[in-house]
C-alpha cells in the first residue's frame, strides 16, 4: 500500500506533458460533418492518432456560430484530452459581436495555428454573369431581389466587404455548413456566396455552380482557371478564414509545447500536406506563442475593419 502511494505520488508529481496521453483525445468542432472545417480536422485528427499512440476523434457540435462547441472545450479538463478547433467564427467574429459564455483570450490556451481555407466567390448558374463585373453589374440592376449565403464568419464578412462599397443590395441567408448552401446555390434559392475548397471545385467543375474568382494571392490548383480577385480588380476583401488548435483556459505550458510539436509534425508530414491539398487548405502550424499574437492580431484586424466599414451582421 505503501508503495503504491509511493508511486501514485511520484506520478503526480511528473510534468504534466510526460503524463500525456492517458487516454483518447477528443477534437471537437463548432461545424457538421461534410464541410471544409470538418475534412481539414479529420486530417489531423488521423495524423496525430498516429503520433501520440492514441485514438483522436472528431466531435462535431455545430450550431450558434461554434459557440456550443467552444463553450464545451472551456468546460473541459486542461490536461490536454480535449481540444477546440478555433475559426474564425468562434474566436474573432462571435465575441466581436455579441457576449457568448467564454472569453476568446481568458478561456482558452493557444497550442498551434493549422493554416488557411481557399476561398471562391460562387455564384448560381442561372444568375446571367460569367465575370465579377457583370454579376456586380446584375446585382446593382436588381437592388433587394437577390439573395446570398454564408455559412460562416469569414464568408459573411467577405460578402459585406464585396457588397457594401459599393452600396449593392442583397438579401443574407445564412446557414449552417458550406454542403446546404451550396444545394441552395444549384438550384437558384441563393445566387451568391463565398465557398471553401471542399465543397466548390466538383460543382464547378460539373457546371452547377459558376466561380468568379478565388481569395488566394495565387490561381488555386484546385481550379486554375478561376482568377484571383487581384486579376478581377475585386477590392476591399481582407478576410482569409483560418483555423487553429487551442486547448482549455490554464492548460500547462509544457503541455502546450508537447502538443503544439505533435500536431507541427502531423503537419509536416508530406501525405497530410498531399490530402490539405486536394482540399485546398494551406497547411502552417505555430508554437503556442506565435498563435497568441496571430490570435491577438487578427482580433484587431476584425475590430478595425468592422467599425470602419459599419458592417452590421445578422
């Protein structure tokens, strides 16, 4: 008995990171399965079952714009067994807004950024355009009778910056996943939106939707026929929608650190680089101090372009 005290206590005492992982890790995820959040995590979340020696599963609790997903990582244990991928949506655009049940910054421990979704500007193949002048030209022609999708923050946003410059009218409709938006977009419900490089390339490719133009610096290989919004002369767009890996509030620092490397060398890894590819995600992972000010940075950068622009969300 004695021995085993002995023993329980020198395992507590060992550093948190030498403890980790005892059991399965669990990723969860503020979006439904089939979209670009839900196929970028499970990519990972393979990886790093692999790398730790454990089962990592994916629990997608989608709804409230990933507040109830947030919301349950911060209620969780610190010990590493629980993790949030952050967006956008959760960490910026939510708490920007509104007073959701946890603090961006207090209530979560930064571990590492995964990298960014490829964007397109999408639109319904019965919307007579075929470039981004003559859709903004159709829209302006039809003030009030056109609608748009979002099914997240970063697209909502994309959507006002094109839209609102240029005082163009659209009704907004948002949705919960890229996958029911895009049905909508097919079948001429919606006639507008801003769609992630899961969901888009096929239905383009098959003629159901039409892409205007990409948010990427570069052509995406996904669909190197569609021009960047620099080529189109589309300006005003700041938005690139990024995710990353944040554990609960007060997580160890060296829990972080091991956790932060695991997930680096997943995405270091050339067939996790190959499959983020044929999503069109550009994979960059971070140290937990990096994500802090990549966090921090980007909290600003929504702020600025929210007050000055007076966009107004839904």
């Amino acid at each position: 008995m004695l021995r085993l005290c002995i023993l329980l206590a020198l395992f507590s005492a060992l550093p948190a990171a030498a403890q980790f992982p005892s059991k399965p890790v669990r990723l969860i995820v503020g979006f439904p399965p089939g979209g670009a959040a839900d196929v970028t995590i499970r990519i990972i979340a393979q990886g790093l079952s692999a790398q730790l020696g454990q089962p990592v599963t994916v629990d997608n609790r989608p709804g409230a714009e990933s507040v109830i997903a947030a919301n349950a990582v911060r209620e969780s244990a610190a010990d590493g067994h629980t993790l949030f991928m952050g967006t956008n949506t959760a960490m910026v655009a939510v708490p920007s807004r509104a007073n959701p049940p946890y603090d961006p910054f207090r209530d979560f421990t930064p571990i590492s950024t995964l990298g960014s979704f490829t964007m397109f500007l999408v639109i319904s193949p019965k919307v007579p355009a075929t470039n981004v002048a003559e859709f903004l030209a159709y829209v302006r022609a039809n003030p009030g009778k056109l609608n748009y999708a979002s099914s997240n923050s970063a697209a909502l946003l994309a959507a006002v910056q094109l839209l609102a410059p240029q005082k163009l009218e659209m009704t907004h409709i948002p949705y919960k996943g890229d996958a029911a938006a895009l049905n909508d977009l097919m079948t001429d419900r919606i006639h507008m939106m801003f769609g992630t490089g899961t969901g888009v390339p096929p239905l383009v490719k098959d003629g159901r939707i039409r892409a205007l133009a990409t948010l990427l610096q570069a052509r995406s290989p996904l669909l190197p026929d569609v021009p960047t919004g620099a080529e189109v002369k589309v300006q005003g767009i700041s938005i690139v929608p990024w995710a990353a890996i944040f554990g609960p509030g007060k997580m160890p620092e060296d829990l972080a650190r091991r956790l932060s490397r695991d997930i680096n060398a997943v995405l270091a890894r050339s067939d996790t680089r190959e499959q983020f590819d044929r999503q069109g995600f550009e994979p960059g992972g971070s140290s937990p101090q990096a994500l802090a000010a990549f966090h921090k940075a980007q909290w600003d950068a929504w702020n600025k372009t929210v007050r000055e622009q007076g966009l107004k969300f839904d």
